[in-house]
C-alpha cells in the first residue's frame, strides 16, 4: 500500500502541530483600529489578541478580504488589517475591547469533549468547532494557537488535515 506523499506546505503544518510555544503578544488590540502584521502572527492569533477567542478569525479575515485575499495564511509581514468590532445579536452594539468572548456575540458554546470523537474525523469535521473545541481544552495557550492555525490552514488538504486531527486526538486524550 502506498503511503499518502506530504507536500512541503503539508509538513510545514504537521510541524506547526508539534511547536512547543508561539510567542505572547505584547500589545493589546482593540476593535475598530488598524493592526500591522508582525514575524509569525496569523488570522486565529490576531483574533485571540483582539477578542479573548480564536474563534472570530474568519471576522477579521472577511473584514480585509481585499488585503488578504481567499487564503487564509497569505499574511505579510507590515500588512495593515482592519479589526472589526464585533455586533451582539439583538442590541446591535459592539464588543468594544479585547475582553469580547464568544459568550458576549451570542455564538453557541463550544462542543465538549464528549462529543469530539466524530467531531476530529474527516467526516465530521468542521473548522469552526474544532476551533471551538481546542478554546476549552486544558493545554496551553499557545499550543490552543498553534493546533488553531494548523486546522485553518489545513481544513482544505485532507491529508494533512488528517495527520492535525489525529494530533489533537492525541493531544486531548480521546
């Protein structure tokens, strides 16, 4: 049987899986301001930065689609992104801060550990939830940033989306 064949760019983010730590980011980002990209950010950093949540990724990256463009990793160092503030369902105010959640925009919570089996298998995967899930996960924060940027990037390639599931599988004990 042959084995599936990994392209650079799929290795690049079997090895994103195993990094150890993303450096903390220092300033506080605040909705409504411009933000320069800086050496090793991404959309799902950026969001925990602005927001307390990697969830609101696909917000920022809608928000400057223009700049960005559809791939989601086609960040630039000195890049100028727009941070949306985020609208809370029913009152039309804003998030305001970088203390948002999830909680505060009305999303539903994230999926428990109960029911992530079928949840990191090809068949039930979905990006937003996995996201969701790894926010809930007892590991630390910057590995939560790591395996997010990994599934984002890889949710188009099922042979590398594979190898990250399997990781975080693993890496949650399930």
């Amino acid at each position: 049987m042959k084995k599936p064949r990994m392209t650079k760019f799929g290795l690049a983010i079997a090895g994103a899986c195993f990094a150890s730590s993303v450096d903390a980011h220092s300033d506080e980002i605040v909705c409504g301001t411009t933000y320069v990209v800086e050496k090793a950010d991404s959309l799902t950093n950026i969001s925990e930065w602005a927001y307390g949540t990697s969830q609101h990724y696909e917000k920022i990256h809608q928000a400057n689609i223009d700049v960005i463009g559809n791939d989601l990793g086609n960040l630039a160092i000195g890049m100028s992104l727009q941070i949306p503030c985020l609208e809370e369902e029913g009152d039309g105010s804003t998030a305001a801060s970088a203390d948002a959640t999830a909680a505060d925009t009305g999303e539903d919570s994230a999926p428990d550990l109960a029911s992530a089996d079928n949840l990191l298998t090809l068949e039930g995967f979905d990006a937003e939830k996995v996201v969701a899930l790894l926010q809930t996960a007892d590991i630390p924060q910057s590995e939560k940033a790591t395996l997010s940027d990994a599934v984002i990037v890889a949710k188009d390639d099922p042979v590398v989306l594979r190898h990250v599931l399997d990781h975080i599988s693993n890496r949650l004990g399930l």
